[in-house]
C-alpha cells in the first residue's frame, strides 16, 4: 500500500482526472450542505430527521394531501431560492469547461448546478422549481409561483403538482438513459455529497466500477460505495473541488 498525505493525494487525482478520456459526476445534497441546504439523512439537520418522507415524497402521500405536500415543496423551493451556489458548484461548471467530455448527473432538485454556470446537467430527480400536472405528468408553465394552494391543470383540471421525482416513481426515462450509458462507458467516476443509498442512482457508481472506471468519492462520512471506490476524500465538497482544479 502506498500512503500520500493529503495534497500529493489531491495532486495526484487531479492529473489522474485531466487523463481521463471521458468522467461522470454524480452529485447529491451534500454539494448543496454548504450552500445552506440541508441534507436528507444527516442525523440532526437532514430533512428525514424532521419529516416524514412517506407524508410528503410520495405519490400517495400528495394523494392523501396535497396541500400538505404542495406547502412542504413550496417552502423547500423559497430556501434554494435565497440560496447561493458554493465553491463546490463553481467548481464543477468550471470543469465542464475545461473538459471535452465530461457528464453531471445531479439527484437535487435545487438548480444550484445550473446557477453556477453548468449547462448540461441530468436532473435525476426533477427540478422543484417545475410545476407538473399530476394526471398527465406534462410540465405546467402557466403559473408563477408562489402560490399557497395548489393549482389545476387548465386542460384536465387534476392538480399540479412540484416537478420531482417521489419514492415509487420512476427516473425520466432520457435521463436515466443518459446517465447509465456514460457511467458504462467512462473512465474516471466522482460520486460528491451523496449517502449512495438510493436507488437508481446509487447504482450509477456501481456500473462505472464493473465497466472499469476509476472511482472517487469526496463525503465527509463513510458510505457504502466507500469500501469500493478506488480513492476517498474524506472531505467538503467546496473544499475539496477547488483544489482538484
Ligand atoms: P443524503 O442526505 O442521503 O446524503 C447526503 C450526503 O452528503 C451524506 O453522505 C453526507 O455525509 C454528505 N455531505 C454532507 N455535507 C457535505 C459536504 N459539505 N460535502 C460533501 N458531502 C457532504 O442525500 P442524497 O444522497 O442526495 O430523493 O439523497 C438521495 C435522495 O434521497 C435525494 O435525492 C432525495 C432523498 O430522499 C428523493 O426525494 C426522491
């Protein structure tokens, strides 16, 4: 085993990474954490901590409620909203740049990617500043947000609901796609601020493994991909992503 202290290490990802012929980036709540953000599974501040994902994050639950849900999504959306995009963000758009190839897949749903200058990012769970209509499942654009009840489809008159994706449902299919044709096909695979406990996209890493790819993870904690991943920054992500530039 070879050990290098922590900026030979980074050194030595960074030229690894300006190698690689193609990389994916697969980011969760963490990117956003230092963004003001919270998380879903931290112990104290994660938002499954506080509530109940089975009252608000699924088709059943809107069902059953959806006032209830439309408010709890409204007050997520008003929180990214203010909030701004941090050195980690930055320093992926950056990137982006800087590569020819180069694929961000995002599980959040806050746009922060977006407003810090990424242009192609893989929305794997929706994007809470859409509206859908919760029949048809088309994105409604008739309403300017916010509103505190929510509204109807003018076409069919089912309620609209926030552009998400909730627990029971399925991934857009051109995402899904998309996402696990470039994990099967890179070379270099960052996992960033995720618990790599949901499914599908906790499976997007385990694809880049079995089709060769060199894989990172940069978390603070410990997950199940961390066993696995070839290299581990135990780390901030608006830390850490500065420095691999
Ligand atoms: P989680 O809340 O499950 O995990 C967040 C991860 O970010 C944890 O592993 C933290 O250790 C890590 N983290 C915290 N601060 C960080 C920082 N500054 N830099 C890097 N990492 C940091 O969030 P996700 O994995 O994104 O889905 O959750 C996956 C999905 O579960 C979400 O998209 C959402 C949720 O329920 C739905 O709502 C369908």
């Amino acid at each position: 085993m070879v050990i290098f202290d922590y900026t030979e290490g980074l050194r030595l990802l960074t030229q690894r990474l300006y190698e690689s012929r193609k990389v994916v980036v697969l980011t969760g709540a963490g990117i956003s954490a230092e963004s003001g953000v919270p998380t879903f599974r931290d112990a104290l501040t994660g938002l499954w901590a506080q509530y109940s994902p089975e009252d608000l994050a699924t088709p059943e639950a809107f069902e059953r409620n959806p006032k209830l849900v439309w408010d709890w999504y409204a007050w997520r959306r008003d929180m990214v909203e203010k909030a701004q995009p941090n050195l980690g963000h930055l320093a992926l758009a950056e990137l982006e740049k800087r590569l020819e190839d180069f694929t961000l897949v995002t599980q959040n749903v806050d746009s922060l990617h977006q407003r810090a200058g990424s242009r192609r990012v893989l929305e794997y769970h929706g994007n809470i500043t859409k509206t859908l209509c919760s029949k048809e499942k088309t994105e409604l654009s008739e309403f300017a947000l916010p509103l505190s009840t929510p509204p109807c489809c003018s076409l069919c008159g089912a309620y609209a609901r926030p552009g998400v994706v909730w627990f029971g449902e399925k991934i857009p299919v051109d995402v899904l796609e998309k996402a696990n044709a470039a994990s099967r096909s890179c070379d270099f695979f960052v996992s960033i601020g995720t618990s790599s406990l949901v499914y599908p996209a906790a499976g997007l890493a385990e694809v880049a493994l079995r089709f060769g790819a060199y894989v990172v993870e940069i978390n603070p904690e410990p997950t199940p991909l961390t066993p696995f991943a070839h290299f581990v920054v135990q780390g901030q992500a608006g830390q850490v992503l500065p420095r691999l530039l």
